[in-house]
C-alpha cells in the first residue's frame, strides 16, 4: 500500500517567473520506491516504512528554491540480503543511519535544492551531496557523547556479526 496525501497550494506568475508554492507528501510507504533507492538505504530488503516530505518553493526572476524537509520512519528490514548484495559480509550502513536517527527512530533531514523555474534540473550528484551535507550537519548538531555511544554500539554490533563469520 503507497497511498498517502499529496497537496500543493500556491501561485505563480508566468512573465517574471516567479513563484511562490507549498508541496507536501504525507505517510507515503517508501517501499514503492525501492527501484530508486536501490540498496542506497540497505542490502537488506526493506520491507516497511514511512516518507514525510514537505518544501517550501519560492522562484524570484526564474531563480528557484526550494527548502526540503524529510523524515523516514518505521524502517522495517526483511532478513535476507537483497540480490547482488554483500551476503555474509557485514553490512554497515544499516548502522550509519542510526547516527541520523532522531530519539523516535526517525532520519529527519533540512536542506534545499537550487534551480530554475523554467527549466528544473535535479543532478543527482548534486543532489546527492545536498542530502549528505544535510545529514553530516545534523550529526554535527547531536551532543558528543551521543555519537561517540552509537560509534562504541556498532563496533559491538559489527564485531559481533563478524564472530559469527569466522565460526562458519
């Protein structure tokens, strides 16, 4: 089931090019979008979870931004490795998501795209590095102790994986 609530409110006008808009996504299961994400996420197959997205869109003379809020929640994980994955290996990015968690298990990232209103570009590098600097300032924002404990619990958890390697 992917339904969830799509709105967009706003105007726009057309000569200077210049908008001003609102879009919202709401409880959409993310699962849907998994030929997107690929194992981006997890070599394990995700079987669950929850996408809030908003942004707040504003273009002035064909220069467009939108300011992005995201927030994945529920992730829930099959126990098989996805196909082409790193079976038997341990998988660490499952726990370097734990660093961008939030206390109620949710990854909740703030940044913004630049482009234009006439001709939208989104260039996945680019993209890709906004997300990630947007992950590494919330990480950066978390009290120290905090990361230096989620650090000591996924070595415990990868050395732990790793005994069960070697005892095969």
């Amino acid at each position: 089931n992917s339904s969830g609530v799509l709105t967009f409110s706003g105007r726009m006008d057309f000569v200077p090019k210049d908008m001003d808009g609102f879009l919202q996504v709401k409880d959409v299961e993310i699962v849907s979008f998994a030929p997107y994400y690929g194992k981006i996420i997890s070599d394990k197959k995700l079987i669950s979870g929850k996408l809030d997205f908003s942004s707040d869109i504003k273009a002035k003379n064909n220069d467009l931004t939108a300011v992005c809020h995201l927030e994945l929640g529920q992730l829930v994980y099959a126990q098989e490795v996805l196909e082409g994955g790193l079976a038997g290996i341990p998988n660490v990015l499952p726990g370097a998501l734990d660093f961008f968690t939030d206390a109620s298990g949710k990854i909740v990232l703030d940044f913004s795209i630049k482009t234009k209103l006439d001709n939208p570009v989104l260039d996945p590098k680019v993209l890709q590095k906004t997300v990630m600097d947007a992950a590494l300032k919330k990480l950066s924002n978390k009290p120290p102790e905090k990361n230096v404990e989620n650090v000591v619990d996924q070595f415990k958890k990868l050395k732990d994986q790793y005994k069960d390697i070697f005892k095969k």
